[in-house]
C-alpha cells in the first residue's frame, strides 16, 4: 500500500496535489491553483484557473484585477482531475476555507490560516477529521494565549473616552483585521463615525458589499484635527509612525495583533496601546483543534514548528514540517 498522503508533495513555493495536477496557495503562478483566502501570503495574481470561495475570489478581484475563477461556495464540492474538492470555513477571514481533498480513499485537510474564537465578519471554523491535517503554526508556541477579544476592545475604548481631545491611531492589516476590529467596536455599542486611511477604503467597501455591515465609516483624509479629536482611526501597520499620521491631533498609537503579546514587537512600532486581537489559532486553538480533527498524521506549513511537532509526539501523532516559504506577509 502507498505511504499515506503520498499524492500530496510539499514544495518550497506551495502544496502540490498530484492527481489534480493543482496547487494549493502557491506562492509563484500556477495553472491550476486552490486559494484557501484572500491574504496576499495565499492569495497571488497571475494564476491559469484559481478555484476559492466567492469571497476570497472578490478579493483576490479587487486587489489583482479579474481572475479565472471558479467560485466554489462553503460546502460544495468539485471534482478536479481525480481528486474531490470541497471549501470549508476556516475562521480566519472573510471567505476564508479549508480546502479539504479527497483521493483513493484518503482525506486531506489544508487549513490555511485558521482561528476558533468567534469573529463577527466570517463564517467559524468547521471541524473536519480526516487523515493527514495540514495546518498553520504561527503562534505555535504554548506562550501564546490571546486574551478575550471583548476585553482588548473595552480596553480601546476606555482608551480613547479617558483622554477625548486626542485620538486613537489603530494599525490593523487591511484584510480582514480591519473591518474585525470596526465590527467589534460596533458591537460593544461604539456608534461614532469611524475614519479610515485611503488603504482601507476598497477593502471595507468590498465586505459591506459581502453584507458585513460597517456602520458609519468615513475618510480620515481631510478631516480636520478637530473632527478627528476623541475618535478611532484605524490605518494599515505600515502607516503607524509614518508622515500620514502627523495630521492627527495627539494620536494614541494602539495596534490589533496576536505579537503585540511580545511587548519587544510593540516598542518597535512605538505603539503605546497594544491589543492583542489576532485572526490566527493561539496554542490552545491549534493543540484543540489537533485533538478534534484527530488526523493520523499532522503536516506542518509555517509559523514556530517546534514545540507544536513535539506536543504531536507526545500525543502518539505522527508530525512534519513543510517548511514552505514566503507565508506570513501580512496577516496576524
Ligand atoms: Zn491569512
Ligand atoms: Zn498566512
């Protein structure tokens, strides 16, 4: 008998499924490729035929122009060479799946990027057992424990009401992060409008399209300091310490990611406020999800491989490491 799982051939650039002669999230152009979400680490232009969920191709639209898409929605399945293929939600991002494939009587689940606790923007992750569990690591570390997303929030807004001449600058990443932590807010009842920097308008346009409602959302381009004093602005990372800030009266500098429990990663950005709202499993998540998926084999893509290989072994689960390249751009 076959080595199980021995139509699926890791490579550097991606995840080559044989008998489909496709490609899972690979990071260079491929004929026939299959995008778990819209992450530009997944999600690259200039693939032949990309097979994603409707969202995630919208995605993918909006950020490389039109697509060879083959929509598939959550839960239907295609049949792509020998192999049948589903998309099941993954929990990560608007769109976001786990691509699970089926061949010679072997299941395959590639997670993608996932997390179980729930987000207001997508659709929550579905546990799928199967026989070989390829998953993320990123905050594979058992020092990685997020904290309640609702009390990160209290925190910002307890933030921004104590101090209400100044405002509060949030970095967020564009997909996905963003508009978590816009949705957030409104839900612990925050109706201010919220302004936005130019880099996230397409992106929160596209979701309320997708029907997440954003509430009232504004451009925090010229907007006067005045107008922006006691509110939350939220900007890509990268704008943070930039020159675009300077037009803010007094910015309280907070940023929404799973490293901001590394205080080291919150003084390099001089962020003042750290939150640690991440859109990736923390260890609990991933050693969970193991336990429920319960594969015979764990195949490892990306983030801190190591501890979560030993925990494999010391829980009689066969692990490996990938050790694909070029993950992790721009998502956490
Ligand atoms: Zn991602
Ligand atoms: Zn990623």
């Amino acid at each position: 008998m076959a080595r199980l799982g021995s139509w699926i051939e890791p490579f550097p650039e991606g995840i080559y499924v044989k008998p489909a002669d496709a490609w899972v999230d690979p990071s260079r152009p491929k004929a026939q490729a299959l995008v778990t979400h819209g992450h530009a680490d997944h999600a690259r232009g200039g693939h032949g035929a990309v097979w994603a969920t409707p969202e995630t191709l919208a995605i993918m639209e909006t950020r490389y122009g039109e697509q060879a898409g083959r929509p598939v929605q959550y839960g239907d399945c295609v049949r792509i060479g020998e192999v049948d293929v589903s998309f099941v939600p993954a929990g990560h991002v608007l769109g976001s799946a786990q691509i699970v494939l089926e061949y010679g009587g072997e299941r395959v689940v590639v997670s993608g990027d996932y997390k179980r606790r729930p987000d207001p923007t997508c659709a929550p992750f579905v546990v799928v057992p199967c026989d070989i569990f390829i998953t993320e690591a990123t905050f594979g570390l058992p020092v990685f424990r997020h904290p309640d997303t609702g009390s990160e929030i209290d925190r910002l807004l307890h933030r921004l009401h104590a101090e209400p001449e100044r405002c509060v600058l949030v970095g967020a990443y564009a997909l996905g992060k963003a508009q978590r932590v816009i949705m957030e807010l409104r839900r612990r009842g925050h109706d201010e409008p919220i302004y936005y920097h130019g880099a996230m308008e397409r992106l929160c346009a596209l979701y309320e399209e997708l029907g997440v409602p954003l509430g009232d959302l504004r451009p925090a381009t010229g907007a006067s300091k005045q107008e922006l004093a006691g509110k939350i602005v939220i900007c890509p990372p990268g704008a943070l310490n930039d020159r675009w800030s300077r037009r803010l009266p007094d910015p309280i500098t907070a940023m929404a990611s799973g490293w901001m429990r590394i205080r080291q990663r919150a003084r390099q950005r001089n962020v003042e406020l750290p939150l640690v709202i991440s859109d990736h499993a923390d260890w609990d998540e991933l050693t969970q999800t193991i336990l429920e998926v319960a594969p015979k084999q764990v195949w490892i893509t990306h983030g801190r491989e190591d501890a979560l290989m030993h925990w494999c072994m010391t829980h009689q689960i066969k692990a490996r490491e990938l050790n694909l390249v070029g993950y992790e751009d721009e998502d956490d």
